[in-house]
C-alpha cells in the first residue's frame, strides 16, 4: 500500500483511529517524541514480520515530525518497499518536520480537509499508485466515462486539499495531468478508457521516481 502522511489536528488518537478507518486489531503504533533510532528499526522489522497474513495491516507512527533526522533515515528503505499488505502511516502536526525524501516516499493528506471531501473513489486511486499499471489498467476498464468524471473530481480535490500544507513538484504534476485527462474525456471524443488508464499509469510513474 501507498506509505502516507497525515497532517492531524488535536483530536484524540480514538478519534483519529475513527476518521482514518483504523482497527487497532490490525495496526501497530510507535511514538516519535523521542524515539531511538534501534528502538525505530525493531518497531519497523517486528511490525513488518507480523504484517505477514494480514491484507491490510498498519505501521502508525506518532508526531512522525518530532524525530530526529537520523531517526527518520530509518524509515526510508521500508517507505521505499511498501507492499500490498501493510501500510507504513506517520501521523504529523507539520510535515515540513519530515525529511525531502521521505516526503518524496509518500501521499500528505490533512486529516480535517479529507474528512471535509467525498471519498467514493480515492481507495481505488491509492491501489493504483500502489500495485502499478495492472491495477491502473483494470480499473480504467471496469469504469465507464461519468464514474472516470468523478474519480478525476475527486483526484483534483484531494490533491488540491494537500498543496494547502506542501508543495510537491510530482503532486503539481499529476495534478495538471488529472486536469488534462478530465478536460479530454469530458469535452473531446478522447477513447477514455485509454485516456483514463494513460493518466494511472503516468501518476504512478511519477509517485514511484
């Protein structure tokens, strides 16, 4: 799954776990006010053995921000490895306290503006930029043009939401592109299966570099 970084507020971690659609059954947490780099790398491995069998497990660290530079190397190779059946989440109150390539690694979202935008598609969206063109390609197939509509909407609104707290030179990217693609299906004759597929396939081209 895509590694994430969620700019959250003052809620209480009940209420975060809600908002997120967290089950602590399935995740496992590590705070970062003061962590340790060996206390940081054992959390990471142990948590990623027992991700072993489950289909959607989580690696939750808190105030993500608040460790150190060195402690945040750390987490590098396993943001770089993320697989299908664990996501790595680091919970800040200011992302611009992570270092450039572990913002480079993952998608920003704030909490309180995704709880203010419709999500009816973004879990398909962050499958594809996670698993690659054989998943982009297969939802392009199974939507038709007013579903492809929204799921651009949606895209451009997240995606929008995320430039208020950072701006990422790949975000702008895949931004303009979700513009682009929405125009073409939307205004030309376009075959949007195609035009839909090309703008997954090129947004997780541009999330992996």
């Amino acid at each position: 799954m895509l590694p994430k970084i969620i700019v959250i507020g003052t809620e209480e971690k009940e209420q975060i776990y809600s908002d997120l659609g967290l089950s602590s059954g399935s995740t496992m947490e590590f705070e970062g006010v003061g962590g340790k780099i060996d206390e940081l790398r054992r959390f990471v491995n142990f948590s990623i053995n027992v991700s072993v069998g489950f289909s959607n497990f989580n690696l939750l660290i808190w105030n993500a921000d608040r460790l150190s530079p060195e402690c945040q190397t750390v987490l590098l190779k396993p943001l770089e490895e993320s697989a299908d059946n664990y996501c790595l989440i680091l919970l800040v109150t200011n992302e611009n306290g992570l270092i450039p390539t572990i913002l480079s690694r993952c998608v920003v979202s704030n909490l309180r503006k995704l709880k203010a935008i419709k999500s009816n598609y973004w879990k398909n969206i962050l499958e594809c930029f996670a698993k690659g063109p054989a998943k982009c390609l297969a939802l392009a197939d199974e939507l038709d043009k007013v579903e492809m509509e929204k799921v651009l909407e949606e895209v451009i609104d997240k995606l929008k939401a995320g430039l208020a707290n950072e701006v990422n030179k790949n975000r702008l990217k895949i931004l303009k592109l979700a513009i682009d693609c929405l125009a073409k299906i939307r205004f030309t004759n376009v075959n949007a299966k195609l035009a839909f597929g090309n703008f997954l396939i090129y947004s997780w081209r541009l999330i992996k570099t």
